[in-house]
C-alpha cells in the first residue's frame, strides 16, 4: 500500500494523527488537490481542509515501518469503491 484516504472528523482525531505521525521516521506527507504538507506539521495539517478526505504517504525504505503506519491509520481510513 503506497497511500491511503483518511477523514479526521474531530479535533482529538487531528491531535492524535499528529502525535502519532511524530513517531515514525520518514517522511510523512498528506495531500489534498494540489496541497503537499508535512504530517508532522500542525500548522500545516490545520491549513487543510479537514471537511475533505486527505491523502497520506509515507516515504520509508523500512516496509515494517511502512506496514505499521498504515495500520495506526487504520481507524481513520476511508474504503472507496474503486479500492
């Protein structure tokens, strides 16, 4: 899995995927249109339209990390139809 949808719907959900983000070494970037920020950025992650699903990636040559990451997200992912 490269990437993943998520919906941070509370302020305590944004809170805890910052803190959580801090955690992991590797880049970690979210998207949202043509927007690239930091996860680890709380101004950045607060520029965002948090109303609006978010891309999130991590950029590690550690797949354990990777893996383990993707699933802290897991609470927060959104499963399109596509998928």
């Amino acid at each position: 899995m490269s990437k993943c949808k998520i919906q941070l719907n509370l302020i305590s959900d944004i809170n805890e995927f910052i803190q959580g983000c801090q955690y992991y070494t590797g880049e970690i970037e979210i998207t949202q249109g043509r927007q690239v920020v930091n996860a680890k950025s709380t101004l950045g992650v607060y520029s965002l339209d948090l109303s609006q699903l978010i891309d999130v990636h991590i950029h590690t040559d550690r797949t354990d990390v990777a893996e383990d990451f993707y699933k802290f997200l897991a609470k927060w992912e959104v499963k399109s139809i596509d998928d």
